[in-house]
C-alpha cells in the first residue's frame, strides 16, 4: 500500500492549523509594519514621552500624574486657578455635593466608559478590595458586549446587582440604569470620563493593537480577522478621506459596543433618547443623572485630583486609593498602554471637534463637578 506524504500530514496537521498560520501571519505584517512607521512619528512620540510641557503621554488607559507636593510624574493638564474657582463658587458643603449619603446600601457600580482610564480604575478597586475588606465583582468578557439594554436586560441586570452582598463593587461596560423603577435601591453609582476627541483617537487604535485582536481570537475562535487595510488606516487619514468610520454625524444612531463616539450615553441610559450622537437630549439627560446619582465622575486628565474626591466622598471602598496607585504606579501605569498608537495632529483634532460640540459640554460639566467636590474639602486651605 502506498501513502502519500500529504495524507499522512493531514492526519495529524490540526484542522485549525490553516487559520493559526493565517493570524501569524498577519500578526507579524502588522508588527512590521508599524516598526517600519515613518521615523518621524516615532521621534515625535519620544519628544512627548520625555517633554515636561507636552500633552498626555498615556495611551490612556494609565496615565501617570504628579502627586500632592511629593514631585513624582508631571501634570498632563494644567489645572484652573484654585483661587479663581474658589471666589467664583464662593463656600461649599461636602455633604451637598455627594451623593454617596443616599445609598442604603454599601453597593458601587462602576458603569465604566472605555478609554478614559477605566481599566486602571479596576485594578485599583481589585487592590483596594483587599486593603478595605469588601467584594469585588467584575462582568465577565463577551464575544458582543451590549450597553444598550433592553427593559427585560436591565432588570436582570438591576436584580443582579442587588444580590451582591454588602459591602461590594461590580464593574460592567453598560449605560446608566436607575433601579428605582424596579422597586430596588439605588447603588453608589462613580465613573470616569475624559476628553471626548482624545477618547475616539484612542479606541480608534486600541482595537487595531497586535495583542487585541489576537486576545479576541484566542477568547473567541470563530471570530473573522481584521482586513489588513483596515488595521494599517491611521486617523487622519481616516478624517481627511471622510471615511464611513470616521464620520462624527450629529443625531446618528448606531447602536452596539461598537460605537465608542458617545460618552454621553454611558450616563444618558438605554432609552431612545440617549442613543443620537452628539444631541441635546442626551446631553441634558446624562448632566441630569450624573448630579442626581453619581458620587463622583472622575476626571482621566486629573487623575491625583479624582483619587483624593474618591477617597474623601466614597471613603468604605476608596480609603488609601492614591497610596495604593502612586506605590504600585509602575504596575498601573503599563495597564493597556498603546505603544503602536501615532501622534494626531492638532489640526486634526479640530476638525473632530467641530461635532462633538455637546459630548465637549459634558465633559467640562464633569470637570466642574469635581473640581467643586475638590474645592469643598478645602484640603488646601490654611488653618
């Protein structure tokens, strides 16, 4: 009997051995490719990492910022005159501007947005668990992670929350959900934002990364490869050729975790309402739940300043918050750091931000809350 040298192979060749072959494949064209990126990007990202007057060197899921007077990292954004906001907002009570009080319950639900730092956020609550003895709870990953729910979804989502025992945390990426209409107890909602343009610029790259759609594969098999055109289209070009995926339309709907444009939504909720870009009711809606359910929405440019609001307004879960970063810094600061992510030219950027005008507004009503709950600790008035 005669065998031939390509059956024999078949017999032991993996049947998915084809499509290994292929993700290397192209794993490794990417990867050269991006090595072989135009020097000047590569030098220009060196001036930002070593500058101590650029603007954020993060991909931002960690950035690193100075502490309270101890001189480590850098400012990434310059912080308003305390002076200034102080005479503008005249006296401030603590207790009127957190909301912390009205929980029944030691619950938090970190609802958090992608890109603005919530990642860091988690691994901090992880360490915080131990520190201050409560529960910590995460969604596990999903092939299609959904944040728009359904009426159905979010009150198995709202019944699920509430069977954790007290005290805990639970992290999921969801829109706002107000429990109330349930007949539940509301959570101690807290959550993170960050400039909206930059946020965009980031997830644009964070899902062309070598290891995240290599980790996606390995987490789900059957998922398609990315088409390698689509993985070496940069952002600018993307913006300048008005590419469909580039398209920042005010009042355009699409629904899905694939749409990262609308931070808005994340504390708008699932209605109808909340899911145009960039529109007014949105806007009005997600300001109005963030003042009445919110402890805190931190700020990812003021990260030092977010931590000390956490630790003083939400103190069972954030006690030590910015002794358990700022010592394990150098663990944070590697968290979903992007290293294959270019500058974006300024230019650019403004031709972005000409429709994100509302998601713009929100974003510094959220800075203006914080900086208000910061202003009325008085943490640095002298006695």
């Amino acid at each position: 009997m005669v065998f031939s040298r390509s059956g024999v192979m078949r017999q032991y060749v993996p049947k998915r051995w084809s499509e290994f072959i292929s993700l290397l494949f192209l794993s490794t064209t990417f990867f050269l490719f991006l090595q072989t990126r135009d020097l000047s990007l590569q030098l220009s990202n060196e001036r930002m990492r070593h500058t101590a007057e650029g603007e954020e060197y993060i991909e931002a899921e960690a950035p690193y910022m100075e502490g309270e007077n101890d001189g480590k990292g850098r400012p990434i954004h310059r912080d308003l005159s305390t002076a200034k906001e102080r005479e503008y907002y005249g006296k401030l009570d603590p207790m009127e501007l957190n909301n912390t009080k009205n929980a029944k319950k030691e619950i938090l639900f970190f609802n958090r947005v992608p890109k603005v730092g919530s990642q860091t956020a988690m691994e901090l609550l992880k360490s915080l668990s131990i520190k201050n003895n409560f529960h910590y709870h995460k969604d596990k990953t999903q092939k299609v992670e959904t944040i728009k729910l359904t009426y159905n979804e979010e009150k198995r989502l709202s019944n699920l929350v509430n069977t954790f025992q007290p005290s805990s945390v639970y992290v999921k990426h969801v829109c706002f959900t107000n429990f109330t209409k349930f007949n539940l107890d509301m959570p101690i909602y807290v959550n993170m934002v960050r400039d909206p343009v930059e946020r965009v610029i980031s997830w644009y790259y964070y899902v062309r990364a070598p290891w995240y759609f290599v980790e996606r594969k390995r987490a789900f098999p059957d998922l398609p490869l990315p088409n390698p055109n689509w993985l070496k289209k940069d952002f600018e070009t993307c913006v300048k050729t008005n590419d469909p995926e580039c398209r920042y339309l005010p009042g355009h709907r699409r629904d899905g975790f694939g749409d990262h444009r609308r931070q808005t939504m994340f504390f708008c909720g699932h209605a109808d309402d909340c899911t145009g870009f960039n529109t007014e009711v949105a806007m009005r809606k997600a300001k109005e739940n963030v003042e009445k359910h919110y402890a805190v929405v931190g700020v990812l440019e003021e990260l030092n300043k977010t931590l000390t609001v956490l630790e003083h307004y939400v103190p069972r879960f954030f006690k030590g918050a910015k002794d358990v970063y700022y010592n394990e810094v150098k663990i944070f600061s590697k968290i979903n750091r992007n290293i294959y992510k270019p500058t974006t030219a300024e230019a650019t950027k403004d031709i972005v931000r000409k429709n994100f005008t509302r998601e713009l507004e929100f974003f510094d009503f959220c800075k203006q809350r914080l900086h208000k709950q910061y202003l009325a600790l008085n943490l640095d008035q002298k006695p």
